[in-house]
C-alpha cells in the first residue's frame, strides 16, 4: 500500500466516527444563489449536516479545481488552477454538508462536460430551479477545523445531542488509512451488518478490483456506489488525478487515504 508522510504531527485518531440518525431529505434549490447558499438557504435546512446528490444541477458557471502538485514544503498536494465553464449540468456529484467558520460550507467532487474534479461552492451558480435529495443527520455534523498533520482545514464530525436510536454515522478517515479496512472496522466496533455508504475524499493513487490502477499520487474521489455487508465493504468510485483523466471502477484493497476521506453510513 502507498503511503506519504505528511508535513505535520500524525494524529493518534485515524478513524473518526459519531453515531447518529439518518433520514433522506429534498431540497429545493433556488436559481441565481451559489450552489453553497443556495443550500444553506433552501426551505427547512437551516443547521443542515450530511450527504447530498447534486446530480443533474445546471450551473452557470461550473469553477472547479483538479489535484495539484504541492507549490511548498508545507503541504503533500494542493490545486490546479481554476478550470471554468460557461455552463454544465453536473451529471454526478456528492457533497458533505457541514459548516465552516460558523456558516454553512459543502464539499463536492463530481463529473460535468466528460470532466471530473472538486466543484469551488462559492463561485458557482445555480442556473434554473432544481431539486436535490440526501441524507441529513440528527446527532452528529461535519465542522471544518485545522488539521495540523496535512496543514489543511478539514471536515471532522461532531457530536450535536444524544440520539434515542442511532442508524449511522458521520465518519473521517484521516491521511495514509486503508480506505476500506478502515470502514470496515468501524462498522464493525458500531455492529453494523449492512449499510449503504455516501461520500468524498482523496487518495493515494487508486488500485481497481480489475487489475487496472491509477498512478497518480493525489486524486479527488467520489463514491458512486458504496455498500458494507457480512464484514465486507465494496465502494464503487469515480476518481480524477494530476492528468485530469476520469476513470471508474470498483476500489481495490490496501488503497490509502491521501488527505481526507468524508462519508455519512447508514445502517439498512
């Protein structure tokens, strides 16, 4: 398994998980907002956390970056440069929900125009008056905090109140964890048997269950379809390197996380 040393302390906590409730959601997202406000502003939403679906928003304009090479010591990867479209329809996209600095902020990676990368949430616009489903918690909410081992500002989950009857949990995985080891521990320590699997993050190149493998060190990932039963967890993914390639297929194992990888699992 590839692993990379990041530029700061390793945390002792490398899986972090908060039980809480799952339930689905539709929001009604307004034209003319970011697509960042117009989900903190859509009807009954205010405190959302969770996973969103943004397949199928039109934007105008789509900004988003690819992954890109470190510019200084203090980091392991960083961004392109901003890649701009006039106007798209996002054909597949997830987000995690959470706030930053006390506002409401989203992370996205997704596939637009045959293309592939991490949406920029306050500079792109919704074009037209849509309708997007998820999955909101009750117990748990991602906040962005420093994070002193990648000298990033990351998603981490939190606990909000005490929840009666737990079906999930908001779960971080933190730089150089075997992404599916890693969630199938988790499940396993919440006695979960099966659940279905939500989320985005990065990680160190990309092997798949065919054979074939992405070499790229620092990707942007997006799961398509993620699903843990009988201690076993299978995530199929859609996966953007330094080249700007999209690739698909089923995650092989002893594939480690680069900077973060973000997931809401629900118990089914």
């Amino acid at each position: 398994m590839r692993t990379i040393r990041q530029p700061g302390p390793v945390a002792a906590a490398r899986a972090l998980a908060v039980p809480c409730s799952v339930e689905p959601v539709e929001l009604h997202l307004k034209a003319g907002l970011t697509i960042n406000d117009a989900i903190a502003q859509a009807h009954g939403m205010e405190g959302f956390s969770g996973y969103l679906d943004l397949s199928g928003v039109p934007l105008a304009p789509l900004d988003y970056v690819i992954p890109g090479e470190a510019p200084d010591a203090d980091h392991v990867a960083w961004y392109s440069q901003t890649h701009s479209l006039d106007k798209a329809t996002i054909e597949r996209a997830g987000a995690i929900v959470g706030t930053r600095d006390g506002a409401p902020f989203l992370h996205c990676h997704g596939e637009w125009a045959g293309r592939m990368g991490h949406l920029l949430p306050l500079d792109s616009i919704v074009a037209s008056d849509c309708v997007v489903t998820g999955l909101k918690m009750e117990g748990a909410r991602f906040a962005v905090e420093e994070n002193s081992e990648t000298n990033f500002r990351l998603f981490a989950p939190k606990r909000t109140e005490t929840t009666a009857k737990p079906d999930g949990f908001a779960l971080v995985l933190r730089p150089n964890e075997p992404v599916l080891d890693a969630i199938e521990a988790v499940c396993a320590r919440n006695s979960v048997e099966r659940a279905r699997i939500f989320g985005v993050g990065s990680t160190i190149g990309a092997r798949f269950a065919d054979g074939s493998e992405v070499a790229s060190f620092a990707t942007e990932v997006l799961v398509t379809d993620g699903r843990y039963e009988n201690g076993r967890c299978d995530l199929d993914i859609a996966i953007v390197g330094l080249d700007g390639a999209v690739r698909h297929g089923r995650l092989a194992r002893d594939v480690a996380v680069l900077i973060t990888f973000e997931l809401v699992v629900h118990a089914v």
